[in-house]
C-alpha cells in the first residue's frame, strides 16, 4: 500500500514559505479573518512545506503561527487547521496523550493510531510524545490501561525490524484446531497447559510478524480452519481487547480499507465522531487517501466526498473536502489495488464456515405440564403475571413451546394462544405469540403482513425470501397456504409487479440449488455476469435473476469473486449503479445474504432501530426467527459494523416488559 504515493496533498510547486507565511498573517490581520485563504493555503501545500511557513512566520513576524491561527479561528474549523499546521509526529502524539489525560481513556483512538502506523511512524511518535510532554509513552500507557490490552499496546510500541516470513509449514498447529469447536477449547484438547494460553499465541503473532507473514498465516489459517482470524477473535476474545486484535488484523488485510471503515462509523447515524474524522483525514492525506476513497466507495452506498458534504458545513467542510480531494460517486472500475482487495474479500468469503450460534436453547429438566401450569396461574384472575410468561416463553426452545401448548390444551382444555393474546397487549403481545408460533408459521405471519393492508412491505418479502433456506422457504409456502387458504405465490403475483414480482416468484420456489461452488461453471457464469453489464438493462436484469435466484450460496461467492476478474468492478457496485427500485433491493439483498448473512441482519436490525421511532415490526421478526439459528453471530456483526452493542441499541430504543423479553433473546451484552 506504501510503494506509490496515493495522497491527495502533495507538494506545492514553486513553494516560497516567506511569501505564504506573509499571505496567512494578511488573513489574519485586522478584524476578522480570511477564512477561504486560510483553507487554500493550508491545504495546498504538504506538511513538510507548512512546517518551513511555521519558522518563515517566526522570523517575519516574531510569532507563532500556530498561536494566532488558534486565536484567529473558532470550533472544528479551528481544530482541523491547526491540526494539519504540526508535524504528523507530533499529531500523533497530542491525539494518543488527549486519550489518556482526558476523562475517561479514548480506547479507539489508541487503536486506531497504534493499530495502523509502521515502526518509522510509532519510533516518530514515541520521540514526539516524550519531547512534547516530557513523559514516556509506554509508561503512560501502562498507567492507564490493563489486563490483554494493556500488553498488546506494549507490544505495538516496541519498534523492531519487521522479522522475514517463516515458512508456512512452521505455524504453530495449534492455529488450525477451530474447525468445529471453539479456539479456547481445540487449544485444551491439543495440550495447552492453562486459560489464557491463546491471548498469548494471539499477541505473539500479531505483534512480532511482518505483514508478508502474517498475511500467509491468515491464510493458512482459513485453509485449514474454514473460517477467518476475525471470527476466530470475535467468538473468543471480548471488550477492548478483541477490538484491538481485530483493528491489527484488518490493518493487516488492508490499512486503507480499515480507514474507510472507520470513517464511515464516524458519519453515519446521529452526530458527527468528528476527532476521528479530523486525525483520519490528516494522517491518510498525503499517504493513500486515494485507496481509502476507493475502497470507501466499494463499501458503502456512496462516495466519501459526498457523505462528508452531507455531514459537516461551513468552512470545516470545504477543507475536508479538499483533503479528499474528488468525488468518485461516477467512478466506474476499480484502481487496481482495490480491485485486488475485492477479490480477495470474496475469496475470504468463499473459504469461511460460519459456525452458527444462536442464543436461545432448549431448556434442561423440561416439563410442559408444569409450564402450562404455571402460565395458566399467570393469566389467572386479576392481573397478569407477565414475567412468569416471558421467563417461560423465553427460556425454552420453540418445539418445547409446541409441547406446552399442546399439554395447555391437553391438561386445562384451553387454547393458550388464545389466552395470551388477551392478556397480553401491544408490541410484548406481538413477540410472545411470535415466538409461541412455528417458525414456519411464524414466517408465513410476517409475509401476510408484509403484504396486505396499505401498502407492500418490500423489505420484508425481501429480508424473509433471501435469508431462508429451500426447507424453511417450503414449509412457509404450506404454512401460508394452510392458514391464509391462498398460495403464498399467488399473494406476491397479486400485491407485487414487474420485474420485482419475477424475482420474488422465483424466490419464493425455494427452488435454490444445494452443495458446494463448482469452479469451472462458475467461471462461466462470472463471464455471463460480466457480459450482461454490457447489454440492455432489460437483458441485464434477466441474466442476473437467473444466476442469483438460483445457484447455492458457496457457488454464488465463487461467481462474486471471478466476476471481479472478468470485469475489474464489485457485483454489490453494479447492482446499486445499473439497477433501481425493488428490483435493486432484492438484488442486493442476495448478494449481502450471499456474502454475510450475519452481518447483512445485523444492518437491517440497526436500520429498524436508529433515527426516530422504530420499525418494531422488523425488530420482532429478526429476534424471533433468528433466536434458535445465528442471533449469537448477528450480535457479533452489529458490535463490530456499528461500534455500539445490539443490547445497547435495544436498551435505548425500547421499554418496559417488551424490551425485557428482547434483552432475553439478544442472550447478552457485547
């Protein structure tokens, strides 16, 4: 990433530090100041040459530049200047001391800057820090922070020579042991001595290999695990530590891709995380901010320059905005590096197996006849016991709870259902009869819903059709059928049109195919993909149906990942750019479930939840129908794609015994 210059500042030509230290004390002269010149001036020239209009302003003037600009200039405005007029260095070191001298420690700071700098810019930062402060960083460091993380910062602090790779058959073994059970255990049955032995694997790899090596080690570690480093630190390690851990990995992977993720968080949703934007900006200006911008763009539904436009003002906008230096929202293909980085991501993707964990599980020692008694006492008289209910109903599996209503009717000659639904009310009557249906029931509920009264619920036929499978997809069709007295098929020709309804008919078949990616067809079908690009979007769209609708997940992921080959460009890219509407959506969908269907909930969970008001009905259906199968791994993607927890989100976005029974399934905080 570091072999060709991809900054967006670069030298000025026919640079005279004396002439532009002379132009910013006119801006600043007098009342007021020039604000624009100011901008132009800083952000036209490299850090390098701000630091010669530093001294030039010294001996012009007798005074300091970074003084006056500070006295002449207000809010994040103020903040960003200044920033860009001090040597990154010394940047570093004031953003890694306001992280650990203000309240509270800034633990994402000190990831993000420890993380991602090389040893010349950690020995810079060092030297700094102490000249700067007059204390040393690592002492600071030690003060403030402890336990995993603690030692892990330790370790990134140290400035070594970078050792060379080692060959790949001399990885320890122990990294290959998580195909089936969880890191902590394989490390046990491989012989480790105590707890804790894979924090230490973990922080000795990490931190003691050079990039080259380390990326042959995630590698190997795919082959032979089927599943990724990240999940393997997700499911085992926890708080700032495995926030650490997986900052170091992906900086790994990728240094600018890393960046456009942490930039992203820092926008999205309500307010700005405008320290994080500032440091970003700076520091990647005049190393890749290029790649960022490229792979920000593959990332996201837009381009970086626009989303900064969108979320800042003023005069702290336009210098931003030159530090980004262009829009690639009409971009079409990929720079080279971002398209290797794509492929790449897909193959990832192609080799992980996803080990599946839900949250909720059947209860030991069950007995439904004392859970029946026990609900029926709950509703029984005046008043209703609703955390009896909800500790019953949620602590016990579905086919338990298909047992309870049976021996309800059985052994009191009352329909349980039926007393529920009027003793309980509104959104927690909602979720309890949710969760007391089949899931095949429950489905076929949330696709009538989706589709009568005012107005299609695109985003649920959509969510629904794309994240089941051929099984769950048939048995919703006889459940639908049995209790609507229609075909679910014939529901969606009659509500639905178009392109969009074809695309939900051919889903709602479950007519998917099964088994693993066969290469060579899916060579074929990356071409075929490729070549529609070039064709009518009418012929466009007909060609994508017919791959995406039908062929299995894994063959999908190999098809996504040659697609990049043949057409140097990212399937999710093409999809937002060539097509529009329901058809967009559903399109996409795929491809996000195909990808990571974890991660792809998560995001429809935090849609449903952030800005005002919440899309209740979206939040039961993710909460119930993924309780028993991937609600554990959802939390994980919603921690790590939004930086807040699933639990947290629900916490503030609910109340009373509804979001009780909601924090019951979530089964924890991240």
């Amino acid at each position: 990433w570091f072999q060709v210059f991809r900054g967006t500042i670069t030298d000025a030509p026919d640079f005279d530090p004396s002439v532009d230290a002379e132009t910013l004390y006119n801006a600043m002269k007098g009342i007021g100041s020039d604000k624009e010149a100011i901008l132009d001036l800083v952000t036209g020239r490299s850090n390098a040459q701000r630091q010669e209009i530093v001294k030039a302003y010294k001996s012009s003037y007798g005074k300091d530049l970074i003084d006056d600009l500070k006295y002449e200039l207000t809010g994040k405005f103020e903040r960003l200047i200044v920033s860009l007029m001090r040597p990154q260095a010394y940047h570093d070191a004031k953003e890694i001391h306001d992280a650990l001298k203000g309240a509270g420690t800034d633990e994402k700071c000190l990831i993000e800057v420890l993380a991602s700098r090389n040893n010349q810019q950690i020995h810079a930062l060092v030297a700094a820090y102490k000249d700067a402060y007059g204390s040393d960083l690592e002492e600071d460091i030690i003060g403030d922070t402890s336990g995993h993380f603690k030692k892990m910062l330790i370790v990134l602090l140290q400035v070594t020579n970078a050792p060379k790779p080692v060959p790949i058959d001399l990885i320890p073994s122990h990294l290959a042991l998580t195909v089936t059970v969880p890191l902590v255990q394989a490390l046990y049955d491989a012989g480790e001595a105590q707890w804790g032995t894979e924090e230490s694997i973990f922080i000795m790899l990490l931190g003691n290999r050079s990039v080259t090596h380390l990326r042959m080690v995630f590698d190997k570690y795919q082959e032979i695990a089927e599943k990724a480093i990240e999940d393997s630190i997700k499911s085992e390690l926890s708080g700032d530590f495995e926030r650490l851990m997986l900052a170091i990995v992906q900086c790994i992977r990728s240094v600018p891709m890393y960046f456009a993720k942490r930039l992203y968080k820092s926008m999205k949703g309500l307010g700005t995380q405008d320290n994080t934007l500032i440091r970003i900006m700076i520091c990647r200006s005049e190393i890749d901010m290029l790649d960022i911008r490229e792979c920000f763009r593959m990332g996201y539904e837009k381009s970086l320059y626009n989303m900064i436009k969108e979320d800042t003002s003023g005069d702290y906008k336009r210098t931003l905005l030159a530090l980004c230096g262009g829009d690639d929202d009409l971009a079409g293909e990929f720079f080279p590096e971002a398209a290797q980085l794509a492929y790449k991501m897909w193959e990832i993707s192609s080799m992980t197996k996803v080990q599946l964990r839900p949250t909720i599980r059947p209860a030991s020692e069950f007995d439904p006849a004392d859970d029946a008694q026990n609900l029926r006492k709950a509703m029984k008289g005046f008043g209703t016991d609703e955390d009896t209910i909800i500790n019953i109903v949620v602590n016990r599996s579905n086919e338990q709870r298909q047992e309870i209503k049976q021996v309800f009717k059985s052994l009191l000659g009352r329909d349980l259902m039926k007393d529920l639904k009027s003793e309980l009310s509104k959104n927690l009557e909602r979720l309890i009869i949710g969760l007391m249906l089949t899931p095949a029931e429950f489905d076929a509920k949330m696709m009538r819903k989706a589709i009568e009264g005012a107005g299609t619920d695109e985003h649920a036929l959509i969510e629904i059709l794309v994240t089941r499978t051929n099984e769950q997809i048939h048995a919703m069709n006889a459940a639908y059928k049995h209790a609507y007295k229609k075909s679910l098929e014939e529901a969606i020709q009659s509500d639905t049109s178009g392109r969009f309804c074809q695309i939900l008919t051919a889903l709602v078949q479950g007519a998917r195919e099964d088994g693993p990616a066969d290469l060579d067809r899916a060579l074929v079908d990356a071409q075929e993909l490729a070549n529609a690009c070039n064709e009518d979007s009418d012929e466009m769209e007909i060609k994508f149906m017919s791959i995406l609708c039908t062929r299995s997940f894994p063959h999908l992921r190999k098809v996504f990942q040659e697609f990049v080959r043949c057409s140097n460009k990212d399937i999710e890219q093409i999809i937002k750019k060539e097509m529009s509407g329901d058809l967009k959506q559903a399109m996409y969908g795929i491809v996000c479930s195909v990808k990571n269907q974890p991660n792809y909930l998560a995001n429809r969970l935090y849609k449903a939840m952030k800005g005002i008001g919440t899309d209740d009905r979206a939040l039961i259906r993710i909460m119930v129908s993924r309780s028993e199968i991937d609600l554990f791994n959802i939390r994980k993607e919603f921690k790590e794609t939004h930086d807040c927890s699933l639990h947290e989100f629900i916490q503030g976005d609910t109340s009373g015994d509804y979001r009780k029974t909601l924090l019951m399934l979530c089964g924890g905080e991240d």
